[in-house]
C-alpha cells in the first residue's frame, strides 16, 4: 500500500487583540497514488476531509470516503 505524506506549515497572525495566533499544520494524503484530501492539526486535534474529487479507497475503514470532517484526538497510525 503506498502513502505519501507532505507537509505544509501554515502560520496566521491577526493583528486584533481579540483574536490569537493561529498554528496549523495541514499535510497533502495520497492513497495509491491519488489525492485523497488534507489532514490538517489544530491545537489539541486533528481532522481529516476526503477531497472532493477522490473516488478511491477510504484511508481506513473506520473513515469511509464521505465529504464529512473527521475529527481525531490523536495521530492516528495509518496516515
């Protein structure tokens, strides 16, 4: 089974006192080859959204292909 991970770090600063610093992380998910969607990681989770477009294999039988968010308290190993 081939996987490919990239990472992308974003970091967002608001100039408003009311709003804070933003740290995300957000990694492309290939499945076989094809673009699945982006696991992005937040604060103290992660979530994952299938790309529109990708038809292919669920990452995971407990994350079937939907065009829901799948929120996750910790790394899960198949990614």
């Amino acid at each position: 089974m081939q996987k490919v991970l990239t990472i992308l770090n974003i970091s967002l600063e608001f100039k408003s006192p009311l709003m804070k610093q933003i740290n995300e992380k957000k990694a492309k998910i290939y499945n076989f080859g094809k673009f699945a969607g982006i696991l992005t990681e937040e604060e103290n989770r992660f979530t994952f959204r299938y790309d529109e477009n990708y038809s292919g294999q669920p990452i995971s039988l407990s994350m079937p292909t939907s065009n829901k968010e799948y929120f996750l308290k910790t790394f899960l190993p198949f990614f």
